[in-house]
C-alpha cells in the first residue's frame, strides 16, 4: 500500500512541475475584454446615479465591487470550461496554479477595502488606485505562465494605480478613474492573448 501512496504522490508530483512548465491557456480574449465592458457600463451608471460619489461611498462601493463579481464570475467560469477543452490532462493542475497566482491579490483586496472603509473612511477615496495597485501585482505573479508581453498590462495598472491616487480626493472617484484603466487594461491583455495565440496556430 505504501509503494501505491509513493507512486501517486509521484506522479501528482510530476503533473504539477509538468503545468508550472506549460502556458497557461485558460484565460478567454474576449471574456477579458467583455469585462473591461462591463467597467464603461459601471462608469456610466455611476455618473448617472451618483454625481457626488465622495458623500456616498457605499453605493460606490456597491456599484464596482458588484461589477468586481460580475467580471470575476464571467472570467471563472470561462477559465473552467477553456482549462477543461484545452489542458484536458492537466487541466485541474492548470486551475489550481492559475486560483493560486491571483487569490492572494483578491484576498488583499477585499480586506484593504474592509479596513479603510471601516476604519479609516476619510482614506476611502484611495481604494480606486490601490485596487489597479493590487490589480497589478496579480498580474506580475500570473507572469510566469502566461505570455511574457502581459506584463505591459501589469506595468499599465501599476501607472494608473499611481496616477489615480496622485489626482487625489475627490477625483480618484471620477467613474473614469475605474472606467479608463480597466477597460484599457483587460483590453490590452485580451490583444496580447488573442496575438500570441494567432501566433502559436501559425507556428503549428
């Protein structure tokens, strides 16, 4: 029996160095590019319902972190299914590695949100650029599967991220604050994998 446990460890073993050694394929272009949408929409509402976002932030807050889960719940689900067509024999390695990459900038996220809100609410008007901030380092740590031009995208929401908190209260709570880096951002990395993959069929 133990010459078994050794011999499955063994080859879940070799599976998981097998997909940190492969590209990750998992990630839809145009899913990627539905969501940097789904941020105009958002953007549009907000300027609609909330002309002084700064006196209501919990409507702010509902408005993207709704559209957070939206797009999240988009990306998910077309990642499982993709994963699933494309890594079919390692396709649970390839979304455990990808969950793996990103779970630690969400996590950070949603308790950076938590704090400032609750405890430090005059300080809630940073939250647009330290979540592009926090984005970003998402990003760099899925480098490393995905195409190395993806890191332009990551270099993209740190300058925003930067940028959106040098403008300042109160207009790092514009909707295009939101609206012009995430759009411009999915849209940059939904081109780049929609290139390298044309790319890899042409060198197939």
């Amino acid at each position: 029996m133990n010459d078994i446990d050794k011999a499955l460890g063994d080859i879940s073993s070799i599976r998981k160095q097998m997909a940190s050694a492969t590209e990750f394929r998992g990630y839809g272009p145009r899913t990627l590019a539905t969501t940097g949408v789904f941020a105009i929409l958002a953007a549009g509402l907000q300027r609609i319902s909330l002309p002084n976002p700064a006196d209501h932030v919990p409507a702010y807050l509902s408005i993207w972190i709704s559209t957070a889960v939206l797009s999240a719940a988009l990306t998910g689900t077309q990642m499982y299914t993709r994963t699933r067509r494309l890594h079919s024999t390692l396709s649970n390695e390839m979304l455990r590695m990808a969950v793996e990459q990103f779970l630690p900038s969400v996590a950070a996220g949603l308790l950076l949100t938590i704090v400032l809100v609750n405890y430090v609410p005059s300080a809630s008007w940073m939250l647009p650029g330290m979540w592009q901030i926090i984005f970003s380092l998402g990003i760099f740590s899925s480098c490393r599967f995905l195409p190395k031009q993806i890191i332009t995208a990551g270099v993209w929401y740190l300058l925003a991220g930067l940028s959106c908190i040098a403008i300042g209260s109160p207009r790092a709570l514009s909707p295009w604050a939101m609206a012009i880096p995430f759009a411009t951002g999915q849209s940059l990395v939904a081109a780049i994998l929609l290139l390298h993959s044309s790319e890899a069929e042409d060198d197939a």
